[in-house]
C-alpha cells in the first residue's frame, strides 16, 4: 500500500508543482483574483518544500496567456492544462505589468513557475499583461519568440462581466455598490473612461503588442466560442503550440446546473469556481446601445489589424 501511494504521488508530481513564494496581491482582494474550485485547486501541490521530480526544472514560460480580463483566461488554462505536455503556472504572477513584482527580476519570476519535464511547455496566465502599456516590451525583451495566446469575447458583454466581478466583489467586502448605468453614464453622455470600457478597445491594447510581436506570434482564441464548444478552439491552441493533439471532446461535459463546460480528466470531474459564470445584471437597452455603438469602430479597426472577424460585429 505504501510503494502504492508513493507511485501516485510521483506522478502527480510529475505534473503539477507549487511556487515556492506565493504572489501576494496589492489591493487586498484584486479585481483579476483568480477564484479556484476546491477541486481545481487540489491540482496544485500544497507542500512548497518538496524535493522536484528527478529530470524536471523550473523555466521561463513557452507561452503566455495575456488576456483579456474577463475574457475566460481562467477557462483556457485550465482545459489547455488538461494537455499531459503542459505545466501550468498555478498562480497570476503579475509580472510584467507591475513594477513592484518586475524589480525583482527574472530569477524571481521563474521560481513562480512550476517544475516541468523537457518535453513539457510552461504556461503563464495574467489577464492584466494585455491592457498593460509596459508588458509588451518587457516580455519581448525577456523571449521575443515566445508564443503569446489572447482570449477575447463581445466586448460589451466582457463590460458588464468585469462589472459584475467589480460589483459581488465590493459586497463581500462590504463596500458601496452602484448600478452598471451610474458608472456607463456621466452628464448623459457614455463615460468612455470607465476602466472597463477602457479594457474593451482591442484595438488599441493590440496596437502596442503587435509594435513588439508579429501577429504571426500571437493567437487569439475565441471566448465565446469557447464557451459553447471548447474542442475546436484548443485543437487550434494545440497547433499554435505545436502541442501534439491531446484533447478530445471526452474530456469536457456540460453541466447544467451551472450552465457551463466542465473538465472531465484523470479519472476527476472539476468545474471552474462558483464566481466564474455569474448571471450579469440587465442594462438599461438605451445604454447598452450607446455602448455597443461606441465599440463598434473599434471591433472593426481591430479586425483588419488581425485579419480575421468574430461575431461580435
């Protein structure tokens, strides 16, 4: 029984692995804080003095996920994860777009990455690289053939997720809440400087990547397809990585209780946390149109930027 459980948890180790140092946040409870399902979080090994798995090191990501908040990061790590050739980073490290984690240098960035063997990739998530004005060029100067993934989804509809995020967050701190409207509006008019507005203009956060990467580079997944049908878009990611076809439609099930995909792998079923697929509040339709409107130059601008359309027109 004992050589038993010694062989799972070697192989467990073989994949998953813990920071030695945890990511302390800014602001208490962030606005990107990464809510993990109990389940999803027993993935991660809690013991950060264990001795590596024989053959495997800690590197610099092979890829990044640079956003976009509230685009479904969370989702795309953790069903990329389900990949046995990738490591995935257990925590959002901030890196490149805070300056107080970025002094501290690269050896202090790679130790947050988890153990991985040399046929594996390491993969980082932090949705705030992509409206960053400073990540593009940091992690350019750190690898500039690194392979950079962005999921994005409608952009009003991302508006009022980062709200609802903002909103339940405010509540279980016990701080004031407004309704969506107040914060859309200002004297009539749409409040364009609203962060979560700000967050939406595609194209001009991809103008500033595309100044340091090829588009070539860079792939965008498509948020809400991945919602309704996650295979196809992580067949595509698997191409991008040059990952070897891994993931199959057997390893997702929609669960209906929380009306979204689950991942089935290993023998487990886990969802994603109970903050993600929050129902959005309804919005005033004058106000919504008013914003749809205001995007909609910018979803058109970024499409000939990235040659290619979504559904969101």
């Amino acid at each position: 029984m004992a050589s038993f459980l010694v062989s799972l948890l070697l192989l467990v180790l073989q994949k998953y692995a813990t920071p030695s140092e945890l990511v302390k946040a800014s602001f208490g409870t962030t606005l990107d804080a990464i809510d993990l399902d109990p389940v999803l979080a027993a993935n991660v090994s809690e013991d950060a003095t264990s001795s590596p798995p024989p053959g495997t090191s800690k590197r610099t990501p092979h890829s990044i996920i640079i956003g976009v908040r509230k685009g479904g990061t969370r989702a795309l790590l953790e069903m990329l994860d389900i990949h046995p050739e990738v490591a995935a980073a257990a925590t959002e490290v901030h890196f490149f777009d805070w300056d107080e984690n970025y002094v501290k240098g690269l050896e202090w960035y790679r130790d947050l990455m988890p153990y991985s063997y040399p046929h594996q990739i390491t993969i980082e998530k932090t949705p705030g690289y992509f409206t960053s004005p400073l990540a593009p060029e940091r992690i350019c100067a750190m690898n500039s053939s690194i392979k950079l993934l962005l999921i994005l989804r409608d952009p009003a509809e991302r508006v009022i997720s980062d709200y609802t995020q903002v909103y339940f967050n405010r509540l279980e701190n016990h701080k004031p809440v407004q309704a969506i409207e107040n914060l859309l509006v200002r004297s009539g008019s749409l409040n364009i400087r609203y962060k979560a507005i700000q967050r939406s203009l595609y194209d001009v956060h991809m103008r500033n990547w595309l100044k340091h990467f090829p588009l070539e580079q860079i792939h965008i997944v498509d948020g809400d397809a991945l919602i309704h049908d996650p295979l196809p878009e992580l067949q595509k990611v698997e191409r991008f990585l040059n990952l070897a076809p891994r993931i199959v439609s057997s390893n997702f099930y929609f669960n209906q209780t929380k009306g979204f995909y689950c991942i089935r792998s290993d023998g487990r079923e886990r969802c994603l946390h109970e903050s993600k697929g929050r129902p959005h509040p309804s919005v005033n339709n004058t106000v919504l149109e008013q914003l749809r409107s205001y995007l909609q130059e910018h979803n058109q601008h970024f499409f000939r930027m990235v040659k290619r359309t979504f559904s969101w027109q």
